[in-house]
C-alpha cells in the first residue's frame, strides 16, 4: 500500500537515512544501544522522548559530532563514515540546534555563506553582491521573506529560525535536524515555522523534528520515533498515534494525572510587590502571593513577565515600586541583594543565565550559598560535595556525582540542579521563569511535583509559563501581563484559558 503524507502526497519511495544498530558509551553510561532509526524522504520525522533517552547522542552520531562504538549509517543509499561536522556537511546532513549557531554582528548573506564565501576579485576580498543575490534567489524560490543584508543581531528569533534553515540549504543539506525550534518562538513565529517546515516537505528535504511539545509533532510530523533509556521503543505513521499513546512509550507508563494533587493550606500574604516599574517598560506592577500559594504569571512574548522578575531580582533597575518580604519592607539594589533576602530566582534560560555549564554541579549548587554553609573564605570540597550530595538525593537528581559537568546533564536535571541551589539557599520568595521549557513530560511532571512540595514547606512561588494549560495545572490564581501592566488577577478554579488568552491579547475598550 502506498503511504500518504501529511500533505496527501505520496513521498518518494527511497529512503533518506538508514542508521542501524547504532550504540554509544560514555564510561559507565550506555547512551545509545543498538539504535536502528528510518526517515523517508520528503518527510518530517519526529524524534522523540525523555530528557536523557538518548536523542541528542543519536543527532550528534548523525551530525559527525560523535563516532559511534558501532552501528552504521547510510544517506540516500550510500554508506557513510563520520569522524568530525564538516564530514556529515558535505554529505547534506546539517543541524540546528536549539541554541542557534549565529553570527550576531555579521549580516544574513554573511551568515547563511559562512565559512563558504566567495571570493572578490581582489586578493583577499569578499563578493558582497554574490552573497546577497544568491540569498535573495534561494529565499525566493522557497518563499522565504528575508533581508540579506539585514545585521542578525537585529532580529528576531522567528527571523533567525529562517536564517539558519537558508543556510543549511545553502550547504545542499538534504537532510535537516531541527532541534526543539519553537521552544522560543512566539505563537506567530511558531506558524510561520511550520509553514516553512512544510515547504521544505515539499521540495523534498528529508527533516527530523525534535520537540517536547507533542501537539507540534502530532500536527506536523508524518512518522515518530520514540526512544527511551538509548533505545528504540516505538516507530509509527504519526496518523496511528494520539498525544497520550506516545507519551505512554515515552514513559514507559501512563500519566493518568499529569498534574499532581496538590493539598496545602494558603497562609498569610508573604510577598507583596507595589507599584513596581522599570526602565525596561513595566509600569506599575501591584500584586501579592501568599505562604504555600502558586501564583501564575501569563501573557504572550514580549508582555513584560521576565521584565517583572528581573526588577524584583536586581537584574533591572527600578525606576519605582516596593518588595515586602513577610511585612519586612525589602532593599534590593542587586541579585546579591535578593539571595540574601531569601529570594530565588530560576531564569528562563538556564543554560546562558542560570548555569556555569563547564563546572561540576556540586559548584553549581553551593555557588551562592558559599557563606551559609560556612565558606565563605576556605572551601572544603569534600564538605561541598557532601551538602551538594544530600539535597541532589532530596530531589532525585540523576548524575554521576557532584564532580560531574553540569552540562552532561539532560534539560531536566539541569533544571533540578538549580532548584537544588535555592533549595540550599532555604529561600522563601520562589521565582520560577518557564522551568520546565525545553524537558520532557516525565520530567515536566517532577518539577510540579517540586513546586508542590515548595508550596507544602509555606514557600510563595511565582510561576511564569507560556503554556497555560500549565499554568491552569498546577497555579492557584493567574496573574496576566499585557504590554508592560498587570492586567488581571484571577482565581484559576473561577477562569477559563479563553479568557486568560482573552486579557493578554486584547486591549481594553
């Protein structure tokens, strides 16, 4: 029988890439066993699973950024031996990664023929024409609405999605692996992206989709791959799966609550915000969270939620506004001024604000917390990685000990290596900006579980999401941001997502 895609085409009959049998260690960790993984041409193939299972080590096999112990690879029939990136370039394989690779101070032409500029015709010079024609041709003939001479840094992350795509095809890719690429995309972006993965179908790109996101891959895909603990569990017609089947091979068990219960008694207001502005357009922020309350934080990009914890942190200057702490009227002038004021704040971007990815986690577990656990001057490693060891059990961090890089973790137990921190730090004001961004389901369900716990110990939690079934999951109210103003103010049980949706993007009459 002749397959369809999601398009109602038939694909080409060949196969794009063959990887068969596939493992990868990393000393005492099989990362990858005996992986056998299929993509059609001219499909979308989406790869997915738990933080850990083993997606990325599969890509960076692939991507020649690994060299597996054993197993092969074939692309359009042809065998293939990697032993670095520019081996699985030349081969048409290109990858985008979730942080994209771009050249912030160059233009868009500059970029999309990096590291393959044509010469001018004077000795070390570049032909500037040739770039920009030749972008403005390839965008064209894919319908893509670029500015090549446009400075990259100038753009915006939608833009800059498009701009790494061209120039992937610039390099003949045939085949692309697209990374988590609307973990941070507005809802407009997110569209546009689509439609451009959907071109690209069309002109017979082969693209394998990485996302937490499961209504994106239901949406988009054609076939699904499931990994879990390095190996291949389910591969299926997208068009045989619904969102709860996959996350049952995901997970290996069904999430009959992907929420948990939660039963705590709401005590006396323990934070306060009033009148808070900044220089980075919040205006006049009001509003309160009491001890074991979760408090959500909803509006769409750009309406000024990360504004509003950076102010209350000390990243921003405030221009007005007061922080009560417990009735105790707060002086922040700093980060270091909230951590002593009992304030944690967990970023949205982890790896880039929140990490020292190259040192071990233990370090970045005690790192603000050197002088309540006693160093504030002499440091004892093995006292360190002791406290590190015990609060890393509290919340089940899987890792190879304290002394392990922190960015050999998955997504999700890097997220746990930061609440790890403030946890030490007993910190009783929680600022939590999109934690579970970029983690599976499984590990989604344990960082509610955390927050419950928090909620339990009388902690107030400000909790900022962009999805709001999240945030209707696990919030007790629903604070909505809209252009810098606090907006509404509402009991999760008394609202619907429609009218949540409703204040954060419609202007008052």
């Amino acid at each position: 029988m002749t397959q369809i895609n999601r398009e109602g085409k038939s694909p080409q009959s060949n196969i794009a890439l063959q990887m068969t049998g596939v493992s990868k260690r990393f000393g005492p960790v099989q990362a990858l066993s005996q992986v056998s993984f299929t993509v059609r041409a001219g499909t979308v193939h989406a790869l997915v699973g738990e933080n850990g299972a083993g997606k990325s080590t599969l890509m960076k096999v692939l991507s020649g950024v690994y060299k597996p112990d054993q197993g092969s690879i074939e692309i359009n029939g042809r065998p293939y031996t990697f032993d670095k990136p520019e081996q699985a370039l030349a081969a048409g394989v290109s990858m985008i990664y979730q942080e994209l690779d771009l050249a912030e101070d160059l233009t868009v032409a500059e970029n999309i023929f990096l590291g393959n500029e044509p010469q001018g015709r004077m000795p070390f010079t570049l032909d500037d024409k040739v770039m920009v024609r030749e972008t403005v041709e390839l965008a064209k003939r894919l319908n893509f609405d670029v500015n090549p001479t446009a400075v990259v840094g100038n753009l915006s992350t939608g833009d800059c999605q498009i701009v790494e795509v061209l120039k992937a095809l610039m390099r003949n890719a045939s085949i692309i692996v697209m990374d988590e690429p609307t973990s941070s995309l507005s809802e407009s972006d997110t569209k546009r992206l689509f439609k451009v993965v959907r071109e690209l179908r069309e002109q017979g790109i082969s693209i394998i989709y990485i996302s937490h996101r499961l209504e994106e891959i239901v949406d988009l895909a054609d076939d699904v791959t499931v990994l879990r603990d390095g190996r291949v569990v389910h591969s299926e017609s997208v068009t045989k799966l619904d969102i709860r089947q996959i996350v049952r091979y995901m997970v290996g068990r069904e999430l009959n609550e992907f929420f948990p219960s939660r039963n705590v008694i709401i005590g006396d207001v323990c934070v306060r915000v009033e009148n808070l502005s900044s220089a980075e357009n919040i205006h006049d922020i009001s509003f309160e969270i009491k001890s074991g309350e979760i408090v959500g934080m909803a509006g769409l990009v750009g309406a000024g939620r990360t504004e509003v914890a950076r102010a209350i942190f000390g990243v921003d200057k405030k221009t007005s506004g007061t922080i009560f702490l417990e009735g105790r009227e707060l002086r922040v002038h700093s980060p270091a001024d909230a951590i002593s004021s009992n304030i944690a704040f967990l970023t949205e971007d982890r790896k880039r604000t929140g990490l020292c990815l190259q040192l071990p986690c233990g370090w970045n577990i005690t790192l603000p917390n050197l002088v309540e656990i006693g160093m504030k001057y002499v440091i004892h490693p093995a006292r360190e990685s002791k406290i590190a060891a015990e609060i890393a059990e509290r919340i089940a961090i899987r890792w190879l000990g304290p002394n392990a890089p922190v960015d050999s973790l998955s997504g999700g137990n890097q997220q746990k290596v930061l609440i790890a921190r403030w946890l030490l730090a007993n910190s009783r004001f929680m600022i939590f900006d999109e934690p579970t961004r970029g983690i599976d389901v499984g590990a989604k369900k344990e960082v509610y579980t955390l927050l419950n716990r928090l909620a339990e110990q009388g902690k107030a939690i400000l909790f900022i999401s962009s999805e709001l079934p999240e945030l209707f999951g696990i919030a007790d109210r629903i604070l909505i941001m809209r252009r810098g103003r606090l907006v509404g103010d509402l009991m999760t049980k008394e609202t619907t997502q429609e009218q949540v949706m409703h204040l954060a993007a419609v202007e008052a009459n």
